[in-house]
C-alpha cells in the first residue's frame, strides 16, 4: 500500500495579515493543498491521511464543499480526516450535517472510530476535537483490534492542552503507523511508524525551514517513509553583518543580495550586526522594502576609536565619561555600558548640533 501522510493545512487562514502579500499567501495554501491531491494521484496513492486542522477554523458549509469536490474527484483514493484543535467538530458546525464523498472518510465523532478499507486491508481509526482543547492522554490506551489489517491510528496532539502524546504508550500501542499532526515542524517521534509531517505550508514566523507532506510504502507491517517538500515559501531569519564602511543604501542593498541567494520567494525577518559607523543610522523602512520582509531589526553597534573621541571631547561629559573606564580591564557588562552610554552621549550631541 502506497499513502500519503498530511496534516495542518490550515485552509483559510491567512497569513501575515498586514502586509500586502497576504491575500496571495491564502490563495497559496489552498493551491497547496490541491497539488498535494493532485501528486497522490500521480504518484499512485491508495490513501491520504489528513491528521487534523485542515482548515484554519471550524469551516461552513461552503469551505466543505469544495474539499469534498477536489477529495471527489479523485474516486480510485480513499481519503481519511479528522477535526483537530482549530477546525473541530464542535456540536451544530457544519462537519455534523455534511454528507463526503464516497471515497472520503471523516471521523467525526468524539469517541474513537475505526473506518476499515477492504481494498486496501487498511483500518483507520481516530477522533475528532469537539472543542479546541484537550488536556487528557487520550491516545495513550487505544489499540487496534487483532486482525490481518493494517492498522493506522489518525492523532492529532501533542502538548499539555491538546492531547499530551507518550512516545512509550505510542511505541506499545500495535499500530503500524501513526499520522500525527498539530506541531508545524517535521518532527519524528519513533522512526518510520509515529511521525508529525509538520504543517503543509507555513502559516506564522515562527514556522521555519521546509515543509510538505510524507508520502510511505508499507512492506508487510513495516513502512517506509519519506518527506517531500512542497510549500512554496519558507520563514527565514537572516542576519547580515554590516561593517563601518556601509552606509544606508549599502546595507540595503547587501540585505537584497542575500535575499537572492536564499531566495525572493521566501518571507523574512531581517537582524542587522556588526560595527557600523557612528555618523550612519540605518533606515529600517528603507530595508524592509528589499523584499518579503516582516521585520528589520537593527541590533548593530557604533563603532568608537575611544582615543579620537576622547581628544575631541575633552572636557565635556562625554569626555569625562570615556575617561571612566580607564586604566581596567572591563568585563561583558562594563563594555555594553560604555557602548550604550556612548550611544546615547553622541546622540544627544548630534541632535543638539542639528
């Protein structure tokens, strides 16, 4: 048997709402999605497995509609889904009145369900969320029954308000795999049988590195398993360190080099470091508009020739503030507070002279 293993899709949402790539990034995940169905086509597979928080919220009946036409049009797979924290099945959605497709199977009850697929010798069993959080070990007794079966357990959990996992409990369960989802990033809890194949597309910053779907082959009870990327954007923090040379549009325009390098595709959160010169003061604005940039922060430093500074500032407060600190041997904490107070002198000079 060949599936496909796919959790946290999160149809719906829409990521980094104030910025004006939003409404693409919703349109994005939903392409996603349909290419993920469209490659299990392609490549064969007898089942997809949705662990979970397929949409974003609780969807209305429009939103199922279109799941079940795409999930329809593909009648040679069988498809297994249940709710999850986000979209759960909480009593009166529209999950409750649906009707799928004949090839989709939806485990919607709050009690665990087992869907056997005879032409496969598959059984698939879960539950779905009827609320979005769920504080008991609720996986942690559920067995197959004793058959000539495959037996896949759909899971979705994994932190204390929803649904804490044991990897030992998992481990002892009889289930030959186990399709989890909830956590964003691909995670292995026990190799080849208890997997999290992370959120399908990124959704938040914090949803670093690649992401995608698992696609497996089982032989006999054994599986064997495989990540495929498939997102077509990634987060990426990105430092870039300036130098005294750089000025404003220079480190703009190494912040656009290494953007290309990485890639214009991806969205970032830009940190500038280093020694930059104490006349300069970069323009985050100006940075920020060098690509798909959620934040630029700027964590760079003054640099001080404390001999020139001294000599020019000789007998003023900044002078007599440099003078200080000499003649010892300054610790971490001493040396960020001669750079700060330095800032923070030379500021109030400069501004004084404008």
């Amino acid at each position: 048997m060949r599936f496909m293993h796919m959790a946290d899709v999160h149809l719906g949402c829409e990521p980094d709402g104030r910025f004006e790539w939003a409404k693409e990034r919703r349109r994005e995940i939903w392409d996603t999605f349909r290419d993920c169905v469209a490659d299990a086509d392609r490549m064969k597979m007898d089942l997809v497995l949705i662990a979970g928080d397929l949409f974003h919220r609780t969807p209305d009946m429009e939103q199922l509609r279109e799941v079940n036409y795409l999930l329809g049009s593909y009648p040679e797979i069988c498809f297994a889904l249940i709710a999850g924290n986000h979209d759960c099945c909480s009593p009166g959605s529209a999950w409750e009145r649906f009707d799928f497709a004949p090839n989709v199977a939806f485990l919607g009850s709050r009690k665990t369900e087992c869907i056997l697929f005879p032409s496969i010798s598959c059984e698939v069993y879960g539950f779905s969320y009827d609320t979005n959080q769920i504080r008991e070990n609720r996986y942690d007794r559920l067995r197959p029954r004793k058959n000539e079966y495959f037996h896949i357990l759909l899971a979705h959990g994994g932190d204390r308000d929803h649904i804490p996992i044991d990897p030992q409990a998992m481990a002892a369960s009889g289930f030959d795999y186990i399709a989890l989802g909830h956590i964003h990033k691909p995670t292995v809890l026990l190799k080849d049988r208890a997997l999290y194949p992370g959120a399908l597309s990124p959704i938040d910053a914090g949803d670093e590195g690649p992401h995608g779907y698992l696609a497996a082959q089982t032989h006999g009870t054994q599986v064997e398993v495989h990540f495929v990327k498939k997102a077509l954007r990634e987060y990426v923090s990105l430092q870039v360190q300036c130098s005294e040379d750089d000025t404003v549009f220079s480190i703009r325009d190494r912040v656009q080099a290494a953007i290309e390098e990485r890639g214009r595709e991806n969205i970032y959160r830009i940190t500038i470091t280093g020694q930059r010169n104490p006349a300069v003061e970069f323009d985050t604005d100006l940075i920020q508009s060098a690509g798909m940039i959620l934040e630029v922060q700027d964590m760079s430093v003054m640099a001080f020739h404390m001999e020139e500074l001294k000599e020019r500032y000789a007998g003023t407060l900044t002078g007599r503030y440099i003078e200080s600190f000499e003649g010892r041997k300054l610790d971490r904490t001493e040396e960020k507070a001669l750079q700060y107070g330095l800032e923070a002198l030379l500021s109030d000079s400069a501004r004084r002279q404008g």
